[in-house]
C-alpha cells in the first residue's frame, strides 16, 4: 500500500533539496529551504482531505497525512531557524523526504531500509555512532524480514538503539554535541514508532528511559547537553505509547531554539545565562517547547501526558507521571539558567524575523491542539 499524500509531500522535500543545493547564496538558500518547507507544510494539509489506509502498529489511519504535517513543521522550524552557514538545509530536506517515505511506502521491510538510509546520509566519519547506528539499521531490517517472535525480538532491539534508549543511549550526547542542530532534528523526525512491536518489554524499557534520561537533563549544567538529554526522555515516553507527533514538533522547537542560541553565545552554561529582556522571543519559545514535552496544561502534550499513564499497567503509568514531572523540572532549570541570569550586553540579538516565522507557526500548532486536545483523535 502506498499512501499518496505522504508521497506528495515528500517529493516536495526531495525536489527542495535539489533546489536548495543549487542556490550558492548561503541567504538565498536558506530562504528557498523555508519556502519548500511551507509548500510542503501545505501539501501536508491538502493531504488531510484524502483517504489513507492504516498503517499498522499503534498509527492508526489518519496518522500518515498527520504525520507529515508534524515533520514537515520541524522541517519548517530547522529551515528558518538554522544557522546561514553550513549546508543544514540540504541535508535536514533529504532527511526529511527520507521521513515522509516512512509514511508513504507501509511495508515494514521498506521502512527500515529508509532509515537505514537517514543513517547512512547523517554519518559523518564518527566511529561511536556508527558502532550503534549501523548495527541498528540492520536489527531493523533483519527483524522486518523474520516471522515470529525472533523477528519481534530484533525490530524492538533495533528500536532500543535508534531512539537512543537506555542502555544504548551513549552515542546519542556526543551526536547533538557535534551535529548541526538542525540535523539532529531531521533524524529525530523519522517516526520509527512506525515499526514498533506491542510489547511490555519495549514500554517497561521507554518509561525506564524517559524518567532516567529526564534525571539527567535536570542535572546537567550545559545547556545542549540537557537538551540531548530531554530528546531522549521524549523518545522513551514515545516508546511507551505517547504520541511521536507532539513529541516530534516540540523536541524540534526547543533543539532549534537551543541551537539559534548556541549561534549567539560561545557557551550555555546555566551559570552564566543572559538577559530575558535582551531575547524575550527566544526565552519563550524555549519556554513553550519545553513544557510542551512535559504536558503542560494549554499545550499539546497536555493531553497526551494525561492519557499516557491511564493508556499503560499502573507502575509504568507513576514511573511516567515522574518522567514528566522531573522533565517540567529540566526545562524551568533550563529557562531559568539560560535566560534570567542577567549579564552585560554583548549584542546578542532576538529571533529574526524569518526564525520567529518558523517559530510562531510552530508555537500555534501546538497551542491550538492543547486547546482543543480532540485533535488527537485523528492519530
């Protein structure tokens, strides 16, 4: 089965990434890279109207359209907030092409030979991700191709590895530390919940690593290091049953908001911080983002976090409840470290207006569905 509104859109994505990487302008660039990413946020809401088929697993049938509305908001967050340098907006397109295919093609086999192929695009020489990530893919692909439990056995090992779950966790801090940011939000974006088994080991292992990784968040000092931390608390509680859209769209706002940070300071360390009346914008889009992973109320992960703890056996549902609490604890320590520790001004510039574009569109989406959390439903 193939979906046709997922396949539209990410045709826009690999044809923008053509496009893009024709542009020698590094401005001119990143200006087409957000004009593909609002086309295909576009598509991605014509493709609501069409008629999808299931795709398997915990995704119900409406989640492919869905899907690829949430990915390619990211995609429209790392297109415009990205850094002019560099060539983030090609690579963060094809991954996100790569993503919309997950959608597109509902063959097990053929899912786990795309994300085969994000890893095989992100590697840059590193050793440590590849002693995970290769062995990974090929979980993947060997447990889409075997019957039975042994085939189970293999996705759900594959799964532990690629969403970074502990105890497979360790490549993951070093990757946001050294990749751009806005790739590390196009890798995140595949939603390999696509190929996830139902079974009580894998949600025991993603409730144990969201409360784990969120511990860690909460005591670290770094700034991108406690965000790596909070992607891979958002990625067990994904593991365990929440919802990978909200998760896929908040963890893309607060990375690309600690990552257009990172482009203004030479450190985040939380002892040092700045100004939230030199960067009001950034300092509440943090803000935003962050409680929305931890269910704040008004927000989309509002819903979800109240859902979750019902939706599992009731020592998974407190280790959850935790999780989300000690990740509330994270992102306030974050903001507050980050953007209320008043220092001498240094210039430091708010969002622009093409990264509060990206920025608010994003911010909107997940206002209105906490609002009106019966959108959920559509997923």
């Amino acid at each position: 089965m193939i979906a046709l509104g997922p396949l539209a859109v990410g045709l826009v994505w690999l044809v923008g990434a053509i496009v893009v990487g024709r542009v020698a302008d590094p401005r001119q660039a990143r200006r087409a890279a957000t004009w593909t990413a609002s086309v295909a946020v576009g598509v991605s809401a014509v493709a609501l109207t069409l008629p999808e088929a299931p795709l398997g697993g915990s995704v119900s049938a409406g989640a492919g359209a869905v899907g690829c509305l949430a990915i390619s908001l990211a995609g429209l967050l790392v297109a415009a907030v990205s850094p002019v340098e560099g060539a983030t907006p090609v690579m963060a397109a094809r991954l996100f092409a790569v993503a919309c295919g997950l959608l597109a093609f509902q063959y097990a086999l053929v899912d786990a030979a795309l994300l085969a192929l994000s890893t095989y695009l992100v590697w840059s020489g590193d050793k440590l991700f590849a002693r995970y990530q290769f062995p990974g893919a090929l979980l993947l692909i060997v447990g889409a191709v075997l019957p039975g439990p042994a085939g189970t056995v293999l996705l759900a090992a594959g799964i532990v590895i690629r969403m970074a779950a502990f105890p497979a966790h360790a490549w993951f801090p070093r990757f946001v530390d050294r990749t751009p940011m806005g790739v590390v939000v196009a890798y995140q974006a595949a939603p390999v919940v696509l190929l996830e088994p139902s079974t009580v080991v894998l949600t025991v292992i993603g409730a144990i690593t969201a409360l784990t990784a969120a511990v860690f968040a909460a005591a670290s000092d770094d700034g991108r290091r406690s965000l790596a931390y909070l992607l891979i608390a958002t990625n067990g509680l994904v593991i365990a049953g929440a919802s990978w859209l909200v998760g896929t769209l908040a963890t893309a706002g607060l990375a690309m908001t600690v990552g257009a940070l990172a482009a203004r300071r030479e450190s985040l360390s939380l002892h040092e911080g700045g100004d939230f009346a030199t960067t009001p914008r950034l300092a509440v889009a943090y803000l935003v983002f962050g409680l929305s992973l931890a269910g704040f109320p008004l927000l989309a992960g509002f819903a979800e976090g109240h859902h979750l703890p019902h939706a599992v056996a009731t020592p998974i549902g407190i280790v959850v409840v935790i999780a989300l609490s000690v990740t509330g604890i994270a992102v306030m320590r974050g903001f507050l470290g980050l953007f209320t520790r008043r220092r001498a001004a240094d210039g430091e510039r708010d969002l622009t207006p093409l990264e509060n574009y990206g920025v608010v569109v994003a911010m909107a989406v997940l206002v209105v569905v906490g609002l009106a959390p019966g959108l959920l439903t559509w997923v």
